[in-house]
C-alpha cells in the first residue's frame, strides 16, 4: 500500500535533530559507545520516540577501534533513546536513558553475539548500569523458564518423577523470577529504568493449555503492570514497541486468522489500547494519532476509519488535523448508498463520457500506479476477474505521472478501460474520490452508486 505523506513529520524530526543534537558541545551530556569485534557497521544513528520514529542524529564509528561519541545538550528532553548501528537488522540497537542528571554515560556491546544476546554493559551511568544489570539477569531467568517449558510440553509420561521434579522446579523458577521483578521495581531509585522493567515484565501461561489458548491469554493479560497513563513516557519506545506488540497477535500466522477475523481483533484491540491509555489527555492523542499512523502505513483503510470515527473526531483531533479532516469528509462523502462523485473521461473519438454512459450495470474503480507496488501485485488478479466479467466495466485510473510507465504497464491489462491524466495525487478525479492510498477499489451499481470501499481487490 502506498500513501501520500504529509512532510510536516520529517519537518519536525529535522529542526529536532538541527537544535537538540550537536557533534561537539560545550556544556553537554556525552555518550560513549563501542561496538566490539565490528566489521559491518559504520554509523550509529540516534532516534527518539513520539507518534513516530524520528532519526535526529547520525555519527560514525570508528573502524579499528568501533568507537563512537556523541554530545548532547544537557537540557534535551529526559527520555530513552534508540543508537540504532544496524539500519536493517531488527535487534541491532542499544537503548540509552538520558536522565538529565549523568553527564557521562558509556557502554559496549559485542556485535559478535547474535542480537537476543547482546547485552549491552554500561560502566558509567548508574541508571542505565541498574537496568542494563537487572535485564540481563532477567533474561537469563525467563531463558531458563522458557526450556523448562519446553521439556514440560514435549514429554510424553506425565507420571514420571522426572517430569514432576521439572514441574516443581519451573515453580520455583517462575516465583524467583516475580520475586526479583518485584523487588527491583519496588526498591529501584530510577525512575525511567522502573519504566522499562514493567514493560519487560514476562506473563507466563499456563503450559497445559493449547498453544493457540496460551497465546491468547498472553495477548488478553498484555497491559497488567504497565504504566499507560505517563505521558513522560511518550518520549521513549516503551509505548511505541508495546502497541506494535499488541497489535502483532492478529499478524500471528501461526493464529490462521481469517480476513474477518483480523478486522474484529483489530477493533477490538484498539478499543483496548484507547481504554488503557485514555486516562490522560495526552497519552489518549498520543495513542489515536500512532494507531492513525501504524494502520496508515499498514494501508488499512477500514480501522484507520474506525480509529477517526470513533475516537479522533469525539476527542476533537480534527482542529488542526487537515489530513484528518480530509479523511472525515471523504468518509461522509463515500458512504456505501451514496451516489459516487462524477468521472468524465475523453473517450478516443475526440468526445466525452461519463460513468452514465456506460451500460453495465457494475462498475469497478481501481485506482492504481505503476509504481505502487501493491498494485502491481493486485492488477494480475484485476485483469484475470475483469476478463471473466465482461458483463462488468472495471475502469482503472492511473495515479502515474509518467506517461512511457504507464502505457507500458497496461499492456498486460487489456480487458479494463484505462485512464490517466498523469497529475498523480492532484488528479481532479482522485481528489473528488478522496484517495489517499493505492491501491484503492470501488464498487457501483447500475444507479452508480457506491456499494463498497476496498483497499484490496475482494469482488
């Protein structure tokens, strides 16, 4: 799916990076950083977390040594930030709390484990020395709960002494493991690596049960212990990472989700995600504007309409959200039974036609572009249903603005009648249909009225 972008974000993110991060300060907060046996990385890039991840600084490390410094001003915003040294592995990144109040903060981290197993070990800050040491001893708790688990699961003979003896030490484990969870949260003097400890917390299901109802279960208990309502922790990937951790249940493929079936959890999990951070004004924007942002970038259109019409318009979001407010009035405009906005084209005899026309009784819409992607991977299934349903008209306007891409991409598809004015986004058709993704369907009646709204081709 690819969407027209509003540039105010990066916008943001650049004048952020221009006056909070410099490469040499005076009075500053300075992090040192070594990357140890690198041979493949040769940047950090810092990122700092809001409705979105902003990359705000980049600097280069070292070849022989796989060092790098970086100065912050000693008044930035108190927070955790991201040094991403990998711009395509995962896990490849080391979170570092700038509490305001250590100037010096200085940590390695062995790039030769694999990524689970990195560990970063701090030697100055005693804030991030406290999470980093409590972390890691937590990991190695929950790894060796997580093989006992396994033996537990695939043993045959549940009988046998030696699976009891198992069974009680996995008791024992998983009482230790609560034990020092708690015991950090509850004595710990830092309050932003008290943050990350409960939203790290592990919940532990019952191994008897299904693996689907274990994963269940896990996914309803996701939100105990977590501080939802601190809007201080907006500037961190706690919020961001546990929302897209939520959400990934529906993605699960080992759930066999069906279509329907993800759409409903997707409702319902944002009604969760709104219940449990909308105790605070600005943790509920916060919460609308990612859940807006994710399902946009996922090209989700029905629970993007559902989050703005549900919970972005009641919270009155709309007062300086133009993008927003366009997506309303589309919304009103296109409801299913409503007559679809007028199209005219130039027919090749020289003479104009309209959607009335034409006499077949269905029409398609299918807004597309060349260089969309998803759309060239959508188009093959268009053609093959149009050439079935001669009956139908399945008309395809073209978002290109290359004139030589488009009349070579519908060469493959003969059996649809093509259109393109090569304005893109400014398309005067596009603009009255309010697109703002491709692909984008639409299905009319004979009357050309609106029966359905797709962002996939489901006919």
């Amino acid at each position: 799916m690819n969407y027209k972008f509003s540039k105010f974000s990066i916008l943001i993110a650049f004048i952020f990076s221009l006056s909070a991060f410099y490469l040499s300060a005076q009075d500053s907060i300075r992090i040192n950083g070594q990357l140890q046996n690198n041979s493949r990385f040769v940047k950090v890039v810092v990122q700092k977390f809001g409705v979105g991840i902003f990359n705000i600084a980049a600097v280069p490390v070292n070849k022989e040594t796989g060092s790098f410094s970086i100065n912050v001003p000693a008044d930035v915003e108190s927070g955790i930030y991201r040094l991403r040294y990998s711009q395509t592995g995962y896990g490849d990144y080391v979170d570092v709390i700038i509490n305001g109040k250590e100037k010096q903060i200085e940590f390695s981290v062995d790039i030769s484990l694999e990524p689970e197993s990195r560990n970063p070990i701090f030697s100055a800050s005693d804030e991030n020395k406290a999470w980093s040491l409590f972390h890691a001893k937590q990991k190695e708790t929950v790894n060796a709960i997580r093989i006992k688990e396994d033996f537990l699961s695939r043993y045959p003979n549940k009988e046998k002494k030696s699976y009891r003896r198992v069974l009680k030490d996995y008791g024992k484990a998983k009482k230790s493991y609560k034990k020092q969870y708690q015991a950090f949260v509850d004595k710990t003097p830092f309050y932003w690596a008290k943050a990350q400890a409960q939203f790290s917390q592990v919940y532990f299901s019952n191994i008897s049960e299904h693996p689907r109802l274990q994963l269940f279960n896990l996914h309803e208990n996701f939100w105990l212990g977590k501080a939802t309502n601190d809007a201080s922790l907006i500037n961190t990937p706690l919020y961001t990472d546990a929302i897209l951790s939520y959400l990934n249940y529906y993605m699960n493929p080992n759930m066999e989700f069906g279509e329907e079936e993800k759409k409903a959890g997707y409702k319902k999990s944002v009604d969760k995600i709104m219940q449990v951070f909308g105790d605070d004004e600005t943790t509920q924007e916060f919460a609308i504007k990612y859940l807006q942002l994710g399902f946009k970038e996922m090209g989700n259109e029905d629970i993007l309409q559902y989050i703005d019409q549900k919970y972005a318009a009641t919270a009155q979001c709309t007062e300086e959200d133009d993008e927003l407010k366009q997506r309303m009035a589309g919304y009103e405009a296109l409801k299913p039974g409503n007559m679809a906005p007028p199209i005219t084209l130039m027919a090749g005899d020289g003479q104009e036609k309209t959607l009335y026309d034409f006499e077949q009784d269905t029409v398609i819409l299918v807004f597309w572009a060349s260089w969309c992607p998803h759309c060239m991977e959508e188009m093959p299934q268009v053609q093959a249903w149009a050439k079935e349903h001669p009956e139908a008209l399945v008309l395809a306007i073209s978002l290109d603005d290359d004139s030589s891409a488009f009349q070579n991409a519908i060469r493959d598809f003969p059996d649809m009648l093509h259109y393109c004015d090569l304005q893109k986004w400014n398309s005067e058709i596009v603009r009255s249909y309010f697109v703002a993704a491709t692909p984008t369907f639409f299905q009319l009646d004979k009357e050309r009225r609106i029966v359905a709204k797709k962002a996939s081709f489901e006919f």
